[in-house]
C-alpha cells in the first residue's frame, strides 16, 4: 500500500466515523405509518389512534392507520405524488397506490380538514 493510498483510507475511515452520528440520528427521525413500515408518515402528520389495525392473512395483508396534523389535503396528497413513486409505489389517481400486489388508499375522513385539522385514513390490502 502506497503513502498515498493509506492517506486517502484514513481520511475516509475519519469522515465515515464523523458522518455515522448524523447518519444514526436521521435513521432515528424517519417516521412511518403505523403498522407500514415502509410506507413515511408526512412531516407534520402524527399518529392519530394507538397503533394500526393490521390482519395478516394467506392472501395478503391488510392495514389501517389514522394520521392527522395541521398540514392541507393538497399537500398530503403532493407529498405521497412524489414519495411513493421513489419506493416502487405506482400512483393509480390522485390517492391510490399499488405495488407487489397490494393496494395503498389515502382517504380523508370527513372531508375537508375541520379547525385546521386534515386526518386522513391510510389503507393497504392485498390487490
């Protein structure tokens, strides 16, 4: 091994070590639905229920999970538009989603937000 190349491996190794805290601390942060795992929760929505309804079955899974926050019905969907296509998620309309042959719905209860307040109804079955 050159001078060189050790040089560059310990200045690699050193930015790995510094940048693992930070790494860690963002793994921690990343919020999902309940009872999704691999579904984000958008920045502003928080649980709404304690835990999700989720029955595994031979034909597939199925899961609800209520999130609610102070964020417009626009944004929510803008935001799952652009998420889910990046995890394989193929949009089907403006609030349903398919993949691997399950089915995610966003749907809003009761409409239009009340006092600020959007909820919105996460379900995900088998296709």
């Amino acid at each position: 091994m050159t001078a060189h190349s050790a040089l560059a491996r310990a200045a690699l190794t050193a930015a790995l070590l510094l940048a693992a805290p930070a790494l860690a601390a963002a793994a921690e942060s990343a919020s999902f639905v309940s009872g999704m795992g691999d579904v984000p929760a958008m920045p502003g929505l928080t649980s709404a229920e304690n835990g999700a309804l989720v029955f595994d079955k031979p034909g597939g899974r199925i899961v609800e999970s209520v999130m609610q926050g102070t964020v417009e019905r626009k944004a929510v969907l803008g935001f799952y538009a652009q998420t889910m296509p990046q995890l394989g998620w193929k949009p089907v309309g403006s609030s349903r989603f398919v993949r691997d042959g399950e089915e995610l719905r966003l749907e809003f209860p009761g409409g239009e937000a009340k006092a600020g307040l959007t909820t919105v109804r996460f379900v995900l079955k088998p296709k």
